[in-house]
C-alpha cells in the first residue's frame, strides 16, 4: 500500500504540471516523467552555469577535459563523453577557446587533428564552481535518501543498457 500511494503521489504530480487530462499508459507516463525531470534539472542548475557565463554544454566540455588529468584530448573524444549527444563540440570548443578556458593545438602526428587540453583558467573556473554545483545537486536531490539515489542511477543506468 505505501508503495502504491507514493506511485499515486507521483503520477498525480506529473499531471498536474503538465495540466494532463487524459490516463496515459504507464510506459508513455514514464517516459514523460524523465523527460520532465531532466527539463526541471536543467533549469534548477543552469543559474550556476550562467552565473559564470557558461552553457551546461560548455561546462560538460571543461570537465572532460579536467579529467584528461592534463593530457590531451581530441574532438571526437569529447564529443563521444559528452552528456548531450546532440551537441556542437567544434561551436563549444571555439567558445572555450575565446574564453581563455582551453588550448588547442595541432597533433604532432596527424596536422589534421586538434589536440585539446584545459587552460589555467579553465581549472580555476572549475575550481571555483564545485562547491556551488556539488551544492546544487544536493539541494535537487535532497528528498531522496542515499539508498533512493543509488536505486535511482541502477534504474537510469538500465533503462540505457
């Protein structure tokens, strides 16, 4: 019963954000909900990241390259880390770069490839945001227990294997 009142609990929660009217079957009601979600997770961090000028896809390009741990790293490197597919790497990489954030420079051994590492400035940028986002994502997430969150990213991590 208890299980069944928060699925009641949360299914009423999405209709009623999404003004729904209609009964949709459970595996649309659960797609919807990620995607719900992940939209409400976006716009709660995206303060942080403008608050320093940054894209939530730039900001995913400077950590990539932090964990490089200094070594270089190429375009479709970091596009195949990235978390939004989608995204331009060529278009954020330029931004970056403008920005003092990263350096790129021609590959010793293929002139057609870029190798790209983060700058000084990229790290201290990095160095400054942890505390704030590491905040924010226990702010966001901070109704659900340390057991809850661990059966949340096993569920995530299966619905993409």
């Amino acid at each position: 019963m208890f299980v069944h009142t928060i699925y009641v609990y949360t299914t009423m929660g999405l209709d009623e954000e999404i003004k729904n009217t209609k009964k949709l079957s459970l595996h649309t009601r659960s797609v919807l909900n990620v995607l719900y979600t992940s939209n409400f997770l976006k716009d709660f961090l995206h303060a942080t990241f403008k608050e320093h000028d940054l894209t939530p896809q730039q900001y995913n390009v400077l950590r990539i390259l932090r964990g490089q741990g200094g070594k270089p790293i190429n375009m479709s490197d970091i596009q195949g880390r990235m978390v939004h597919k989608m995204s331009n790497t060529t278009r954020l990489v330029d931004k970056l770069e403008d920005k003092g954030l990263l350096h790129r420079t021609p590959c010793s051994s293929n002139r057609r490839k870029m190798e790209i590492r983060i700058s000084d400035a990229g790290l201290v940028l990095l160095a400054k945001m942890d505390p704030k986002t590491e905040l924010d994502n226990e702010e966001v997430l901070s109704r659900l227990s340390v057991s809850e969150l661990e059966t949340l990213n096993r569920i995530l991590d299966k619905i993409r294997y």
